[in-house]
C-alpha cells in the first residue's frame, strides 16, 4: 500500500466541510472509499462528558487505520480547538485485524467500523457544539486522505434514541480490561526488542498482539512463539525516545477467538 505521506501533497482530494446538523449526529460527509460521520448521544454523563462515535462506513475492498497504523499511514484524528465548551476528544478502538497488502503489515479494518469518541465538557452545565476537523486515511491500492469538518449542537435533540443506541452499541464493540488470566505479561528484553508473554481462552492460533507506538516509539511486526507451553510475542523496537517516559504507558490490544482485551504497557 502506497504511503499515505505521500498522499498528503494531494490533501484536496477527500477535503469539505460538513453543515451543522440539527440533530445529535452531523451529516454524512462522502469520500471516494466511503462516508463518514459524527454521532453523539446528546447528553452529557454525569461526569460532564458526551459520548459518541466516528462512523466510517467503507466501501466493500477499502480499510482504514488502527491507533498505531504502521510506517506507512496515520491514525484517525480529531481536532476540537474550533469547539464550544469542549475541552478535550479521545478516541476509543475496537480491536483491530492485521493486514498484509504487499507493501507491509499494518493494523486496521477492513469493514465498516465506528470509533467511539469521548467530548469532556470545560463547563459540565453549559451548552455545547461540538466543531471538529476530522482527518484519517482509507486504503483500498492506494491511500487517500480524508478531511473534513463535522459540526454538531448535541443539545438540538438530547433525547434522539437512534443515535444513542448506536452510541451504545459501538461502545459495546471495545476491548474489556485486561485481566490476569487474559491479558499479558512483560518479560526481559532489552532496548530493541519488547517481549510479552499472553494469557488466553481458546485456540492459540487466533491470538494476535498490538501495541500502540506513541511518545516516539515505533515497533515492527510481533513475531509468535512458545515457550514453555505459553505464546510468547516478540516485538521489535524500531525506534525509541531518546529518555525514556515516566509517566503513562503504551496501549495494547490482545484479540482472540473468544474476545478482545486492552491496558497499558509500562515503557520498555
């Protein structure tokens, strides 16, 4: 798959603006691999947040990126800065497929797939409108950069219950908490190579790991093996900060036959 990167020089093709909608959700914005939208569940929570979700509805033979995309494209991003009264947006992923199109391996969908979003209001009982520039690539031979700005007033209809039911069901599709007898455990490597061992139900040979370069890592392809009966993943370091990070740590994502789970790595 050509590079994204590449691509960007050509940012006209997939760039518009969507109209404010006068509902939770905004309009559909379309692109040449498929649409996209935002959809809200209108109200905050009690912790002063607005649920919602990024619905990419690709068309048959294209895919779009995970979190980490490889070398070769980038994530979703959301820009809220032209917002009112929305502090911050962060994106949730169902677990994603690996892909192997010739040009490398990289982590995706290759279905429609939406992406729930969490807004955190600044004020919790004030109104808001949600401005967002949205960019992400879809694939199909080539990746193309969609760009686009959806607008949406969640208070011009708290109550739709069609996008609150979608809402709900995209946040359904998210990977559970890691646990001890499902997730996994780091063992010693050194700077270039992370080493976990995973813990399972089910058939090994549906069990796959990502994890997420952020902070300046960048990893290669996990490489499976067993050792001493368990499923061990290799991951090469590609590249690495020049300090490393104290604070937070890198998302995974572990996925099996039986389900999905997700946590946080400390930095290797």
């Amino acid at each position: 798959m050509q590079s994204l990167k590449v691509l960007l020089l050509s940012a006209a093709i997939g760039c518009g603006t969507g109209l404010p909608a006068a509902a939770s959700s905004s309009i559909w914005y379309n692109s040449e691999g498929g649409k996209v939208r935002l959809v809200t569940s209108g109200k905050p929570d009690e912790a002063g947040r607005i649920h919602g979700v990024l619905e990419v509805a690709l068309k048959p033979g294209w895919k779009t990126y995970w979190r980490d995309p490889g070398d070769a494209g980038v994530p979703p991003q959301i820009d809220i800065s032209a917002s009112t009264n929305i502090a911050n947006a962060t994106f949730s992923f169902p677990p994603p497929q690996r892909h192997d199109d010739g040009y490398g391996k990289w982590a995706g969908y290759d279905h429609p797939v939406s992406l729930p979003v969490t807004f955190t209001l600044s004020a919790p009982n004030e109104p808001a409108v949600i401005d967002a520039n949205i960019f992400l690539g879809i694939c199909e031979t080539i990746c193309i950069p969609v760009q686009t700005k959806l607008t949406i007033d969640p208070g011009s209809d708290p109550d739709n219950v069609e996008d609150a039911a979608l809402v709900k069901a995209a946040l359904a599709t998210l990977p559970a908490p890691a646990r001890p007898d499902f997730g996994i455990n780091i063992l010693p490597g050194d700077r270039e190579t992370l080493i976990v061992e995973a813990s399972f139900p089910g058939n090994p040979e549906a069990v796959d790991f990502f994890v997420a370069g952020e902070r300046d890592y960048m990893f290669g392809v996990p490489a499976r093996s067993e050792k001493e009966g368990k499923l061990v993943f290799t991951v090469p370091i590609v590249d690495r900060p020049t300090t490393t990070p104290t604070d937070g740590g890198l998302y995974y994502t572990l996925t099996t036959a039986a389900g999905a789970v997700e946590g946080l790595l400390p930095f290797p």
